[in-house]
C-alpha cells in the first residue's frame, strides 16, 4: 500500500499497471480522488479498498498522462526509425518560457539504473517529487520495466522513457518541472532524453548531464554560477554551468517549455545546500533511490 505524503513510496516489478479507463471510472466512484488543498493538481487517484498497490489514472489538467503519452509513438521502433522520429519530433520541443515561480510548486528529479540480469534485462526508473521553493522532498515512486531497445548512443531516450514514463504514473501530484539525468537540446539531433519526455508529457523539463555529448565550450568562471554556452555547429545547444566552486561543470540544456537562462536558473536554485554536490538536488536524490531499489532488486535477481 502506498506510504502517507513525506516517505518513499514502493515500486512495481515487472511491467507497470496503469489501469483500462473503465475501471479508473469505476475506482473512481468507489475509491474517491486523493486530493491536496492549495496548489497541486489532480495526478493519480489510489484505490484504497484494493488488496494489492493499484494506481488509476486521474484527471489531468494542462500536463498529459503518462499512459497517453506512451501512445504517441510507436516504441518499436528500429535504430534508423528512432534517428527519423528525432528529426521531425524537435520540431515540438519548446526553446522559450519564463517558467515563473507562481506556476512551481512541484519539482521532480528522474534518474535510471539497470539490471542487466537475465536475457534483456531491466531499466529502474525512480523519480522523486520535491516542494518548490523550499525543496523539500515529499514523495518518490519508481518501477522496473524490460528492456525492448538496444543500447545506442543518441537514442536512449527509447530505451529509458518507457520506465520514467511508468515511475511517473506512480506519483500521486503531478510535476510542474522535471530535471532529467541527461541531454535535452544538447544532442547530436536536438532531441534528447529530457526534450523527448518533456514533449511527451507536454512539461517543462531540463536535460542536467555530468558529461559532455557533443560541442565545445570555454571553461567558465571558478565560481559557483558561472557558465560557457556549449556551442555545436555554430548554434547554442546548451552551457557548461558550474554549480559548485571549483569542480566540474555540469551540461544543462533545454529540455522543454523554458528558455536556456531560466533552466540555468533552476538548476542553480535546484543545487544541493551548503554545495556538498555539484549535481542539483532533484537528479542526485533520484540516483540514490534507484541505487537503493537495484541494491535491493540483486537477492532476488541472483
């Protein structure tokens, strides 16, 4: 069952559940909507009178479901076919936005692990829900789904949407922003990880990477907030921004629905206190949960 606001959630092996609309209509009537005063709005609805953790999908305003999402586009796709979805799908990733502070109250982080146990393996979404402005973490869920898409540089949004996609549908407050561990614009055909989830869902969401894809930059500033745009073909793809004195710069670029400088901004409101990190609170916190889920996962994988 699923944990009161504050403390991790549990996570879904095998292939997430997201329920026919049917019976989320059914739920609904009988199980009410778990709803939050002031600013969140309505993400899933949790059928208490269930045995097992049941999540249904509730009604969305002004962000897509997960589920719908995953039906946008076909998933099985070849190498070649996912280069040409990237091509026409950049289109859509949105390069401006001021993302003001009265449409934050929820920021999420999202990171990856692998199982590569077995004939396939298995990716390990989590994503971990943050209050804006004071950061402070509310919620996380993850799941454990197959991998269907071969490790190709350039297209692991493939391999890895599907996952963060299923995690998200495990949230019971939708995200105003999410930071993702990876390129969004900074990508050989602009259309990384974060611009592809951030189209999807129709969110904003920044790519925060700890390494360089492709272009060049100047070393920035040794100090905290300095930053060097990342330069590739002659066009600005993203910045080398140094969120901690004196260590190595992270690689922000957009993702979806905000400008460079205000994604540059978030990242640096989003750094963990006291710079005891130069990876931004949401992506480093959603590490250490899927880190913690795979540590857990080894017994039963062996």
């Amino acid at each position: 069952m699923r944990q009161p606001p504050g403390r991790r959630a549990g996570f879904q092996d095998g292939n997430a559940r997201i329920i026919a609309p049917e019976a989320a209509r059914k739920a609904k009537k009988e199980a009410g909507w778990l709803r939050y005063p002031g600013r969140s709005r309505p993400w899933r609805a949790v059928d208490r009178a269930a045995s097992t953790h049941r999540i249904v999908c509730a009604t969305f305003t002004g962000v897509r479901d997960p589920r719908e999402a995953l039906r946008l586009h076909r998933w099985d796709l070849t190498p070649a076919e996912g280069r040409d979805l990237q091509q026409t799908w950049r289109s859509r990733v949105g390069r401006r936005g001021s993302l003001p502070a009265r449409r934050l109250h929820f920021v999420a982080g999202a990171d990856l692990a692998f199982d590569l146990h077995g004939q396939s393996g298995v990716a390990i979404a989590g994503v971990v829900l943050f209050s804006y402005p004071d950061w402070q973490e509310i919620e996380s869920a993850a799941a454990c789904c197959p991998l269907t898409f071969p490790y190709v540089p350039g297209l692991l949004s493939f391999r890895e949407i599907p996952a963060i996609l299923a995690a998200l549908g495990g949230l019971r407050r939708a995200p105003d922003l999410i930071f993702c561990d990876g390129q969004g614009y900074a990508h050989p055909r602009r259309f990384g990880l974060a611009s592809h989830l951030g189209v999807l869902l129709d969110l904003p969401t920044i790519g925060c990477a700890k390494s360089r894809l492709i272009g060049e930059h100047a070393e920035p500033g040794r100090e905290r907030g300095c930053w060097s745009p990342l330069l590739h073909q002659g066009e600005r793809i993203g910045a080398a921004l140094r969120t901690r004195a004196g260590s190595r710069p992270m690689y922000i670029s957009i993702g979806h629905g905000l400008s460079l400088e205000r994604a540059i901004a978030l990242t640096l409101e989003a750094g963990e206190p006291a710079g005891r990190s130069r990876v931004p609170r949401p992506t480093q916190r959603a590490d250490r949960f899927v880190a913690r889920i795979k540590r857990e996962r080894m017994p039963a994988a062996e």
